[in-house]
C-alpha cells in the first residue's frame, strides 16, 4: 500500500517526555499527557523536579523566525519581572527543536509551567490583578516592535471576512452583519487621532485560557502564539469582552471593569480615546479569530465550525456591542 501522507497528527505523549528527558535533561519523568490539542498541540510533562509543558506547532503554522520573535519576546518580558510562561534551552542552549512528524516538519519549545488555575469568571480582585499585569506587561512592550504581523483593520478584519467568504455564502445575515462590522471598524480605526493611541507590541488572545491566576495574588501569561504590532487597547478590549460574555450580572461586570481599570490605571494611563475604541477592539479580534476557524477547519474547527455557529459567534460579539451602546 502506497504512503498516504497525514494533515496532522497528534503525537505519543509518553514517547514525547522520554525525548525531552534526553534533549533537555530532564528529571525523571512521573507523568505526561496531552493538555489541549487545538491551534498547536501542547503536552504537559511532570518531572520529579518541576512540571513544564511542550509545545509542539502545528506544521507550516509559524516559521522558525516567527516562534524566534515570540520566544525573544517572552525572555524579555520574563527578564523584566513579567509573569509569563517562558521557554527553555535544550542542553546545546537551543530553544526551537525540529520533529519529524508523520506530516513533515514540525517545531516544537518546552516552556515553564504556569501555576494556577483558569478563572472563567473571575473575581473584582482577579479582574483588577489582570488590569495590573496587563499594563506592566504593555510598559514594557509600548514603543516597541517584533518581526510578525501588524494587526490593521485590514490584517484583523478584513482579511478575516474575505477568509470567512470561502466557508459561508455572502448572503449569509451573519455575513451581512460582519461586513457592516469590518467597514465600522475601518472607519473607527483610520478616523482615530494616532497621536492619543499607544502601540506597540500585542499578545491578542489575553482571555481565560491563555492566563494561569494563583491564589489571586499572581496572573501568569502565556500562548503569545499571535502575538504581534498594534494598538494596546486590542489588548484591553478583547479581555474585557471575555469577562462581560462570561458574566451573566451585568451590573457586576460593570465594577469589575471598573476594578480592571483601577489596576490597569494604577500603573499607566489610558487616553479616553482608547477607551472610545476599546469595544471595537473586542470586536476587531472576535472577528479575526473566524478567519482563524476557517483557515485552520481541516485540523483544529471542523467539529464545531457551522452555520449555527457562526449565528451563536456573531450574536455574541453583538451583545458586547449593545452594551457598549454601538449599533451595528
């Protein structure tokens, strides 16, 4: 029988934790699972001496260069006191490693483990602590740039609605509403005074899942997976949209966007012309991330991605928009 080659695969954990003794030297391995099989593949290994986790990207899905700015990045933001989840050298001090997977070519980072748990709904306190680290890790990143994308209007949305094209028909009343969205939000951004707007680089899936909290006193973040140049409040309205879909008292999410502001401002300003354009911001990357589902339906989305979906996805991200009192 003829070799049939593999979209993706997903690769033995135990095997996984017995290269990563050897090329990392680590301790005995106790323990090693699969954490979570999504945009890349990520495996939690246990040793007798710490936990880590490996990632290994899904093929063609970040080149070399692309996971090199990444990981300079988080060794920076580690360096200056940020609690993210930073990746470690093999013992050649190598940081990315190439793995022969059924596919082809896949790379593959061991990070440090993030303690904690995943708050969906998290606390004022949480929320505050987030508006903190937030900002400490924005300090650091403002006025700076990295070799990956730049997130416009054009590279968030509408390359997001032109990707959404080939899966969903233009005729689509989820379609009509993200093509009035994509034009409002073109309109947003390029009208902004960029004189009053901060920019540099961004993390862009600051949410739940990708934040280890610990014992409410410590916010660890990691998956900077999309991490690129842009306007900071994309930062502050993608989180902020999160905890108002995941907050059923919307009186309470009132103070607990209150409380995030109160931490985020207790380090660094924000103009109010980026608080004007922090909906559009959740919206924006809410958007974006349907050209993702798209883009990746063979590997990642095809058992969720579908018409009703789609209704649930924009019905959602309009809700936000509601609140904030933005009709689209």
């Amino acid at each position: 029988m003829n070799h049939i080659p593999a979209l993706s695969s997903i690769l033995c954990p135990e095997h996984l934790a017995t290269w990563a003794e050897t090329k990392y030297g680590l301790s005995t391995c106790t323990q090693t699972g699969i954490l979570k099989t999504g945009i890349n593949h990520n495996y939690s290994i246990q040793t007798t001496n710490g936990n880590y986790v490996l990632r290994v990207y899904f093929k063609d899905w970040k080149t070399e260069e692309e996971i090199a700015e990444e990981l300079k990045l988080l060794h920076y933001l580690n360096e200056n006191n940020v609690g993210v989840s930073y990746p470690i050298k093999d013992l050649e001090q190598q940081y990315i490693q190439q793995i022969e997977a059924p596919e082809g070519l896949r790379y593959a980072v061991l990070f440090s483990y993030a303690e904690g748990e995943n708050i969906k709904n998290p606390s004022e306190k949480v929320c505050r602590l987030l508006g903190k680290s937030m900002a400490e890790m924005h300090q650091l990143t403002a006025h700076k740039s990295i070799d990956r994308k730049t997130y416009t209007s054009d590279t968030l949305v509408a390359w997001a609605y032109d990707t959404a094209l080939s899966f969903f028909p233009e005729s689509n009343p989820e379609m009509h509403y993200f093509k009035r969205a994509k034009e409002l939000i073109h309109e947003r951004f390029t009208s902004a005074d960029p004189t009053k707007l901060r920019s540099g680089i961004v993390h862009l899936d600051l949410w739940y899942d990708n934040m280890a909290v610990q014992n409410e006193d410590r916010i660890t973040f990691f998956d900077f997976d999309n991490t690129g140049n842009g306007w900071l409040f994309l930062d502050i309205g993608y989180s902020l949209m999160l905890i108002f879909k995941n907050e059923p008292d919307k009186e309470l999410f009132k103070r607990k966007m209150a409380a995030f502001y109160e931490g985020y401002e207790s380090i660094t300003g924000i103009s109010e012309e980026e608080k004007e354009l922090v909906p559009f911001g959740g919206l924006a990357i809410w958007l974006h991330y349907t050209g993702i589902h798209v883009q990746r339906f063979n590997d990642f989305t095809n058992h969720f991605l579908s018409n009703d979906f789609l209704k649930f996805w924009i019905h959602t991200v309009n809700e936000w928009m509601k609140y904030n009192r933005i009709s689209i």
